[in-house]
C-alpha cells in the first residue's frame, strides 16, 4: 500500500542513496496524508491539476539541471572518451598527474549536472556520492579537472545536493526528485495534494504560493540557489539546509562576500566572478531598492510568450530571455532620447552592456552581472583586474580602450578633458 510506504518513510522516496522518484498517491491516502506532518510527493502528483505550469516547468532549465544518463543517455553533452579527457587533463596545471585522476565510464555515472555552459558527473564510491574529477566545458569543447585532489573528500549531499534537488533527507542521504522541481519553490505539498481548497491547517499554509509572499520573502526562495556562501544550521554544508520557501533565509544561509574576504569569486569592485552568486548580485543592485525582483523578469510558467504580461517575458527556459531582453527591460525603462552608447548600440541588446557576460562559468565569461550596470572601459583602465561591458562584445586583438571609452562615451571624454587636461 501507497499508504504504509509513504509514512513508514516520511516521505515518497525510494532507496537510501540518491535515486528517489515519488510514487502516486491514491485516493485512498488523503486522508492518511491529512493527519500527518507535511510530507514531499513529487512533480508528477502535482501534474493533474497543474497540467499547464508542469508541462512550462519541463522546458525549464530547473528541470534538467541534473538528470539520470542510464535512463536517457542524451543527459551527455559529450562522449567520455578517457584518451581525449587524459589529453585535455595533461595540457593543464593539476594537482595530481592526468594519468591519476579518475576518469569515469559512462556507465559508472549516476546523474549528469548541467546541461548549457558545462557538465560534471555525480559518481557513487563506498556508499557515497561525489563528483568526480572532471568537468566539461561547452564553450571550448575540452575537459577541465574539477577538484582532482580531493574530490572524494567533498560529499555530494553536503556540497550540492540541496540546490540540485528536491525533498533532501540527509539522515537517510536520499531525495525525493533528481531536479528542482515543484516542491522546491512551493514546499511540501501533502496537504495541498490531499485539500487542494484548503489554504491553511492549523495556521499552517498547505501550500506555498510565492505570489502570495511579500516580495522580499518570495525573492530569497530563489536566494536559497543562486547564492554562495555556507549553511548556519550545519558546518561544511554550502547549501541552506533546513529552509523552506517562505522562511527567513538568513537563518539558515550566509552568503559570501568581498567584504568577507572572498577575493577568488568576487572582481575588486565587488562584482561577481563566480557562477550562482545572481542573488548577491541583485541585493547590491537598483533593482532591490527598486523593488523588481528575480520574478519581474523571470517566469518559471510561462505559456504562450507571445501573449504574456511584459513581466513575464522570460518564459520558461533560458534562451526565451536572450530573444526578448528589450522588451523585457524597456517595460519599466523607458528610453528618452537615443545619444552616446545607446545611439551607437541601436542593434544591440540592453543585457549587452547592463548586464555583461563577465561571469566565469565554465572557462570563460557565459554567466551575466545581475548588478545592473554597465562597466566602462575606464573601470578597467583604472584596475585591469576589473572587466568591462565593452570587451564582452568586442574583443578585437590589442584593443585601445582609452580609444574605445573615448569613442561609446564621448561627452565625458570630453568633459575629463577640459577639466583635468588628459583622458580618465
């Protein structure tokens, strides 16, 4: 019975290590699902009412961000040929000889991570899930190493797991879903499943609903993700163990910081280098003092793209935001007059030079600033560890950037000039 499964557990899972799927649930459980504590069940549960928002969720990146190569062997980005990956490793400054590093087979591989920028792979030894020791990168097409000296030291479930999946049981080191699904951003959802009109048991919301929330609440369930830093309930977990959506996040994350000393993931300015730090980013932005939060331009459910509200361009998998970017941001900004860099950049996209490719995601910059405002040429000229919006899109060979802040930017050229008698 789905009955006994489900509280013999606490919760729909299948298996103590990793793999879990959530099972169907019966009409004859709702009752059971009632008079107990909230439980996971899994996307598929919810499917039958939310027929649309799950199908919008599919095409979403959240649901492929880690998927199972033995059950869909497309979950590969590229083949694992061990002589390539050795050739790769061997052209690099590692830790352990290329010859070393352990190189999976294919069919040593539980989950796949990542499915765009690059890919790493979730292998199981003793008992346990790491990563392994390779990591490859679309942008280049090679593979690069990825904690070879110590990637058995660094657990899966402690390291990864709570922003790769859904329905985390740490004591029985298992998870109800291998995506980020449903349940990840509305909560547990039994008592929704079992009284879908039912808003509240005992105080307590069956279900949460982030438009619901403030914004300033709404806004930190994607804060749980796309962050970095480390968890305040337990040492050596980098996730926010312990949230759920609508809680306080302070109370069970740190975010990391410059001011913290984190020079490796931070450029001197204090803008972001490093992939999933776009909540860091947005706090110190305009944008949070504005108001306009992550779902002002990104939908996880978005139908028809054509007939949504301005809001929700963005759709639901990430390539909708690079066709409509414009749209998106002239729905609030509205552009005056067409002088200096935007008269020059009539072609171009808002996100070009607002939100610059300067984010190391794989090799290169492919993530972008979420802090909103464009780097200039003189912000590198003035510290070259500082990159600039300029450069992401052209990047001809010995480039003059005095020449090229002169050229988008020609008033304050002029400007410095007459007043301090030289180009700043």
């Amino acid at each position: 019975m789905v009955k006994s499964f489900l509280f013999g557990l606490g919760m729909v899972v299948f298996g103590s290590m990793g793999a879990a799927q959530a099972e169907k649930i019966s009409e004859d459980d709702l009752d059971a699902l009632l008079e107990n504590p909230k439980i996971f069940i899994g996307s598929e549960n919810c499917k039958a009412c939310h027929t649309k928002q799950y199908y919008s969720w599919r095409r979403h990146a959240h649901s492929r961000i880690i998927q199972d190569p033995q059950a869909d062997k497309r979950a590969f980005m590229a083949d694992l040929d061990e002589k390539k990956i050795r050739k790769d490793l061997a052209e690099l400054d590692l830790k352990v000889p290329a010859d070393k590093i352990y190189v999976p087979k294919p069919e040593e591989i539980k989950y796949t991570i990542g499915s765009r920028f690059r890919q790493r792979y979730v292998v199981e030894k003793d008992g346990t899930l790491y990563v392994a020791p390779i990591q490859y990168n679309a942008e280049t097409g090679r593979f690069v190493n990825y904690h070879e000296a110590d990637w058995d030291k660094r657990p899966y479930m402690t390291k990864c797991a709570g922003c790769h999946n859904t329905g985390i049981d740490m004591e029985k080191q298992s998870f109800v879903e291998i995506s980020v699904s449903c349940e990840a951003c509305h909560g547990k959802g039994s008592w929704h499943f079992a009284s879908p009109s039912t808003e509240f048991f005992d105080g307590e919301p069956a279900i949460v609903n982030p438009a619901k929330l403030s914004k300033g609440t709404a806004v930190q369930i994607c804060g749980s993700c796309h962050n970095r830093g480390k968890s305040t309930k337990e040492e050596g977990v980098e996730w926010a163990i312990g949230y759920e959506p609508g809680f306080p996040l302070d109370a069970y994350f740190t975010s990391t910081s410059l001011a913290a000393g984190d020079k490796k993931h931070f450029y001197p300015n204090g803008y972001s280098s490093g992939n999933r730090q776009q909540y860091i980013d947005w706090k110190n932005s305009q944008h949070n003092k504005g108001k306009v939060t992550c779902i002002s331009c990104h939908s996880p459910h978005v139908y028809d793209l054509e007939k949504s509200l301005p809001w929700q361009m963005a759709g639901t998998v990430v390539a909708d935001l690079e066709k409509t970017p414009d749209k998106q941001c002239l729905s609030c900004h509205v552009m005056m007059n067409k002088t200096g860099p935007h008269a020059i950049h009539s072609s171009a996209k808002c996100t070009g030079c607002h939100m610059p490719r300067i984010v190391k995601i794989g090799e290169y910059g492919e993530g972008r600033s979420h802090m909103f405002v464009p780097l200039r040429p003189r912000d590198t000229l003035k510290d070259p560890a500082i990159p600039n919006s300029c450069t992401s899109c052209h990047k001809h060979k010995d480039m003059d950037l005095k020449k090229l802040q002169k050229d988008a930017f020609p008033l304050e050229a002029e400007a410095a000039n007459s007043e301090k008698g030289e180009f700043d």
